[in-house]
C-alpha cells in the first residue's frame, strides 16, 4: 500500500462512510484487505455503526447509548437476529396466541 492510499484510509469515519454504500457481504469480506481493517472492523466503534445501519436499512431500533454491563458487539450480536423482523414472509405462521380481556359496561339508564 503507498502513503496516499494509507492516508485515505487513515480515518474510521471514511471507512464507514465507504461501507454504508456497499453490502453486509462486502463489508465481511473487508476484514481481510489487511490487519487495519480487521482491527477497525471489529472495533466497538464499528459494531455501534453497525447497530446504526441496522435501524437505517432493516428498522431495528438500538439505544443510542450503551445499557450497562452491554457491549456494542454483543447488542449488535443479539440485534442481528431481528434483521428480518419487518420483511413480508411468504409461509403463513402458526403461532398460537390467547388474548384476555376485561370489559366493564354501564347499564342504560344509570346517571353519573
């Protein structure tokens, strides 16, 4: 790599801002153009700009600021899993559910 192509690089933020225009697959296989972006991509700081993409492309909503005793690689890890949550399936669910519900009517003619 020449000292240009190191200086173009030589910032996260422009690396991120390369990545948002490209694919999960593309930005996977990034990890191995060399030990700066594997460092850079798998960063804390990565996994928050993960998290952000997440609720840009797929609508999965993560706090802005980090729960206590959470890492972002780990809510990114367990958020990840819901990428599909508002994508229309095509197979009919199954799921039983049971509603409760509680109704109190005022009879006719009562006053208040």
């Amino acid at each position: 790599m020449n000292e240009q192509t190191e200086l173009v690089f030589a910032d996260e933020g422009i690396l991120f801002l390369i990545l948002s225009f490209a694919g999960g697959q593309s930005t996977s296989k990034c990890i191995f153009l060399s030990k700066w972006h594997q460092d850079t991509l798998t960063s804390e700081e990565s996994f928050k700009w993960r998290l952000e993409r997440l609720h840009i492309e797929k609508g999965i909503y993560s706090p802005s600021r980090l729960p206590p005793k959470t890492s972002w690689k780990s809510l990114y890890l367990e958020l990840i899993k819901r990428q599909s949550l508002w994508e229309k399936t095509s197979s009919v669910s199954t799921h039983k559910f049971n509603i409760q519900v509680s109704a109190r009517f005022k009879p006719k003619g009562l006053a208040s």
